[in-house]
C-alpha cells in the first residue's frame, strides 16, 4: 500500500476564549480527516478553550504580540511555519491573516486561506487604510472565505478582479452534540433556576456589537407580567477589549432591579447543556456573520429570537425556523418573547422546523467536506 504524505495544516486565531470563531475552528479540527491532515494551532491571546485545542492538535503556540505593528509576531509565525513544515494557514479573522501573510507567502509560499466571520470587521477593513493593503495581499492569497452570503458579496463587490478567489463556506454545527437528554431539573437546579421558570438564553461574550442591552430593556418590560422569566448570560467580557460591554449590561441590570433575574454564567464549556436547560435563544446582534450560536440553539430544538439583520436572516426565517424583530427594539423583542411565553404550540412548531432545516442545510460534514477540498486543492 502506498502512503500518502499528509498535510500540515496550520489555523491561526485571535485568541483561545470562548466565542463562535473558537467554536467553529475547534469542531472543524475535530472533524476534519486525520488520515490526510496533521493539524496545528497558532493564537495571540489565551483563554480558557486552550486545554480542548491542546487535546486534538498536534502543537499550539501562543505568540506575543506587543500593541500596534509587531514584525516579531509576523516572524514567530513564520518559524512556526518553517520548524514543523506547514503546507496549509487558515487565518480566521484579518488580524491574524494580516500576520500570517509574510511567512505564508513571501518568505515560505505556502497554501493561505482567509477565513472571515464578522460583517463588522469586514466594514471597518474596508473603511480603513487596510482595504488598500488587502487589495495588495488579496492576489498573493489562495482564498479567501466568507461564512455568510454577505460577507462573500461584500469582498466580491469591493475587489471584483479577485472574485474567483473569493468563496462562500456557510457554517455547519454538529447536530449531534446538541441533541443528546439531559437531566433538565438538575442541571436548572445547580443555577438556581426553578421548574416554573422560562429561561430565556444567549450565548455571545460582552461586546456592543452583541446588544445584550436591548435583552436586559426587553427584560425589564417582562418583568412584572411574567415573573417567572429568568435570563441566562453566557459568556465573558475580556478587560482589554475597547468594545467589551458586560460593565455596561451589569450597571443597566442593577439600575432595573433585575439581578435576582439575570444569571451569569461566565466562560461554560458544555453549551449543549446549557441550550437544553433553556426555552428560548436569543441573538439580539447589531451585525452577525452567520451565527453559530443559532445553529446551535436550533440544533438543540429550542425556538430562537434574533434581531432582523444580514447573518442572522439568513438562516432565521420569520415565523418558520424562528421570530425576528427590528435591531435594537426592545419593545419589538418584548412582544416576541410573550408570543412564545404565551404559546407553547409555536414553540414546538419553530424548534422542529428550524431542527429540520439545521439538519439538512448545516450539517457538519458538508462543511468539514468543502474545508478538505479547499486545503487540498
């Protein structure tokens, strides 16, 4: 039998914290073939995700970037890419595309694959001196990924001469995982969450451009004509992040009275049961890519509610797979929990329609499928 040499394969994040980013890359090292790849890891930024990259990687390396331009972060990614042979980099986000760019295909000319998730980033490149500098790395770059329809169009409206380089892999989640029982009491119990309680969930860290405020007004509207709602926060603040929001949502709850409403979870690994403890998910975003948090509620079969926004309409489809309303209107999302709070038939009609779709248009091992071609072609 004849042995087919594998191929490295190298993905270079922001950082190792909880978020749909870390998510998406770390079911896809999971998944992918390890008969024909060997994966490594490369970060900026520790996080508490970093123990579950270490037991399916090969090698990861945290590299020191100092603030602004740092050519020694460009150069330790470089020697990575040099010591243990890469033939393949999927940067996820600019930043660490930016960095990955002089040792992948100047110094070494390997195989890079941008992958970009955020509408916001994209806008904000674009909008910036780094639209002229990625039009100079755009024709020395293998591809370049959107997980959303409008991230793909947006790259291929702003450099229509390298539209053929420009892909659109939409995320899948790993149905699975999301679906298994759980002892539902229980597991309430241990957060102080009651049988009568409705649980209203999000998974999202704390940045503004996630509105955990708009949940916390619309909350506060619920508040007195169904006491029994609870609201699950998951997920973290990071105290260097210029656009961290959980002072601001914390302030905004104790102003409203609403602590012994609101539990915060904190970094969790175990999302499934979480979702699974939960009666509704929330995404009240100002901007998505394509979110991986829904996909997982929907995965789950619990009823999502999401803001009507580029991402998130994609795949939530009003009234079928899911309830939208109007960005950053708490009356609107109000009057879209009560619906649910009031009618357990249009729970049970949204969790199975939108677990249907899940199943057939996200599916894991399509996406880790188009991913493999991608790396090998």
């Amino acid at each position: 039998m004849v042995s087919v040499e594998k191929i490295n394969l190298l993905f270079v994040l922001i950082q190792v914290a909880m978020g749909g980013t870390e998510r998406i890359v770390l079911d896809l090292a999971r998944k992918i073939d390890r008969t024909r790849f060997n994966i490594y890891l490369a970060y900026f930024n520790d996080g508490a995700m970093k123990k579950a990259f270490e037991e399916i990687c090969q090698g990861i390396f945290r590299i020191q970037k100092r603030s602004g331009l740092d050519p020694f972060a460009m150069q330790k990614i470089s020697n990575i890419i040099k010591e243990n042979h890469i033939d393949v980099i999927n940067a996820h986000h600019y930043l660490p595309f930016f960095y990955s760019f002089p040792g992948s295909r100047i110094l070494h000319r390997r195989k890079l694959i941008y992958t970009e998730h955020s509408v916001f980033e994209v806008e904000t490149i674009l909008s910036s001196k780094h639209k002229k500098i990625l039009s100079l790395m755009m024709p020395h770059t293998n591809s370049v990924i959107g997980i959303s329809r409008e991230i793909g169009e947006t790259f291929k409206n702003a450099y229509p001469k390298y539209s053929d380089k420009i892909r659109v892999i939409i995320n899948g989640v790993d149905v699975d995982r999301f679906n298994t029982p759980v002892e539902r009491d229980r597991l309430r119990s241990d957060w102080g969450i009651s049988p009568g309680h409705f649980v209203i969930v999000t998974v999202a860290n704390f940045r503004r451009v996630k509105n955990h405020v708009c949940l916390i007004k619309a909350l506060k509207q619920l508040s007195t004509t169904y006491p029994q709602v609870r609201v699950l926060l998951v997920g973290q603040g990071f105290a260097q992040d210029d656009e961290n929001s959980e002072g601001q949502v914390r302030d905004l709850i104790n102003k409203f009275g609403l602590q012994e409403k609101v539990i915060f979870t904190g970094f969790q690994n175990d999302i499934p049961s979480l979702l699974k403890i939960s009666d509704v998910f929330c995404l009240p975003s100002f901007s998505e890519g394509l979110p991986v948090g829904v996909l997982e509620a929907m995965a789950a079969k619990i009823p999502v509610v999401g803001s009507d926004v580029k991402g998130i309409n994609e795949i939530v489809f009003q009234d079928n797979t899911g309830l939208l309303f109007t960005s950053n209107d708490e009356n609107a999302l109000a009057h879209a929990f009560e619906r649910l709070i009031k009618d357990t038939t249009l729970r049970g009609l949204l969790s199975n329609n939108a677990y249907e779709y899940v199943c057939k248009e996200h599916g894991l091992l399509q996406w880790v499928a188009a991913y493999e071609c991608l790396f090998e072609s």
